[in-house]
C-alpha cells in the first residue's frame, strides 16, 4: 500500500505520479526516482519519457490512470489551460485521486485556477497544493528550485521529504498564494533581464570587454541571481531554453493583463513588467518563443541596430 496524507512519506511506499516531462520537469521527476521514489510518469509526448524510461518510471496512459496509481500527484506543464485539462477533465487527475491522496501543480499557473483546484479536490477529500518554482533549468537538475508552495500548511509540511529532493520550499499561505508569488517572482527576474542585457549591449559599445564586465560588477548592487544563471550564456550566445520565452509572456501577462472579481478591480500598475512583457513579446514576434529567456537581448541587439 501507498502513504497518503498524513501518514509519513517514505520512499519505499510513497507512490509518486509525475504530468509533464519538459526541460524542468524531466529534470525534476528525475531526482525523484534517483532518492529512490518509486515514479510513473505521463507525457502526451512518450517519446520525451525515453530518458526516464531507462531510468525506471512506468507510463500511464491518461492522468486518471496515473492518479490512480499515486499518493501524490506531480504536473509541471506549459500554460494554465493545460492544468486544467489534466487536473479537472473527464480523464484528469482528480478524476483518480484515491482520498487523502496530493495533488501539486509546478506550472507556473494562475491563481484563481489554483483556488479552484483546492475547492474541486477537498469535495473529494483529496488534497491540492500550488507550488511553482523557480531557478531554471540548473536549478531543476542540482535540485536548488525555489518552491513557492501555498495550500493547507499541514499538506505543504507533510511534503517535505519531496520537496527537499528538488529544492528548498517556503510556505507561502493560501491556495493561489504560491501562484501569486511566481508572478510577482517572474516580474522581479525580468526586470533583471532586461537591465542585464542593456548593461552588456551599453559596455559592448562603448568598447568594454564584456566578459569583463559581468566579472567587475557582479560583486557589487547590480550583481544578481539572474546574472549568476545567464550572464555567461548570454555573453556565449547560449539562447538553449531553461525556461521558454512564451512562458514568461504568458506569466507577466497573469500579472499585468487580468484582473480579478474577488479583488474588488483593484490593479498594481507596473509599468516596468508592462514594458519587459512587450519586449519578451517582440522575441516571440520574432520567431524566438521557444528560446530561453536570456535571449532577451536579441531585441535590445535589435533595437540599437545589430
């Protein structure tokens, strides 16, 4: 038998089913089998399941059959959409969540959609935490993930033991409130992005060495997290997706664009995310969506004539 909440998770009989094999979730779903969990895994790409295949996991064949074969349920997908279909739908995985199972969504998601998935899985005496996470692709593979984890504290607690696996998670409070943060999150590393690759297109023409450059500052106010993961990626024109471009319009645009009835048309003006959002807008215009988000300096590059 598994260990649903709240018994202890271990292991040996903790049952973990893992939606999405992507760049992140791959990685992620991978350290999991390789502390020992016992994982099944569904892709509608099988194909994308080879690595992991080799390493162990079994695939399910719809996110229904794989709840029914877990104590908790992972989903890293693409856009909100795709959470809902694999979580709420005829065949998702709430439809299979045996009760005091988990379900916790990865995806960067909204979070009036995380609330709903709360409310659809305590009907069935399940669970559901929102726990996106940020830290790129390395992040994912050395298991140093930020996880903005948010749902009932006993739930995010008892989840520990996986979380640890992948990262260091901090309770954020309510349903949706782990959405929230990513958001805001996403907003902050923009920003970041986008001064990055001014500074380095700035210091390339006015002559410097730009490699240089990173290398004087980093130790000061502008050095950043950001710069740590892509200033060299960005200075070898290395554009290979951590995290996908469209992504990030897609996650600046749950910041900027909607608004929420609950919040009584209350709206934080954030001219900086409105801008960053144009800008990582113009690399999908460009063809570039499927690029990392460090590519953001092709269309600085673009503006100043390169």
């Amino acid at each position: 038998m598994g260990t649903p909440y709240p018994n202890p998770i271990n292991p040996t009989r903790t049952r973990i089913g893992w939606i999405g094999t992507g760049v992140m979730g791959a990685a992620m779903a991978g350290r999991l089998l390789a502390a020992g969990y016992s994982v099944t895994v569904f892709s509608r790409t099988p194909s994308k399941t080879l690595p992991l295949q080799s390493q162990g996991v079994v695939l399910a064949s719809s996110p229904l059959e794989l709840a029914q074969l877990a104590d908790v349920v992972f989903t890293m997908v693409g856009h909100p959409s795709d959470v809902k279909s694999v979580v709420l739908g005829p065949t998702g995985v709430l439809a299979g969540l045996k009760p005091n199972s988990v379900t916790v969504d990865m995806t960067t998601s909204h979070p009036a959609l995380a609330r709903e998935i709360f409310a659809s899985a305590r009907e069935t005496n399940c669970w559901s935490v929102d726990a996106p996470v940020s830290g790129g692709d390395i992040g994912a593979r050395e298991g140093k993930l930020a996880i903005l984890a948010a749902g009932d504290s006993g739930v995010v607690e008892w989840l520990s033991p996986l979380f640890e696996v992948m990262g260091k998670a901090t309770y954020m409070g309510r349903a949706g409130c782990g959405q929230s943060c990513k958001i805001a999150n996403q907003v902050v590393v923009g920003a970041n992005l986008l001064g990055l690759s001014e500074g380095l297109v700035f210091a390339e023409k006015a002559g410097l060495d730009v490699k240089q450059f990173v290398e004087a500052i980093r130790g000061g106010a502008a050095g950043s997290k950001v710069m740590e993961l892509f200033g060299e990626r960005i200075i070898g024109r290395d554009f290979r997706a951590g995290g996908f471009t469209e992504y990030m319009v897609k996650d600046l645009g749950m910041g900027v664009d909607v608004v929420e009835e609950e919040d009584d048309g209350k709206v934080v003006v954030m001219p900086g995310a409105s801008l960053s959002k144009q800008l990582f807008s113009a690399m999908v215009a460009n063809g570039d969506g499927k690029l990392g988000t460090q590519g953001l300096i092709t269309v600085i590059e673009r503006l100043n004539g390169k």
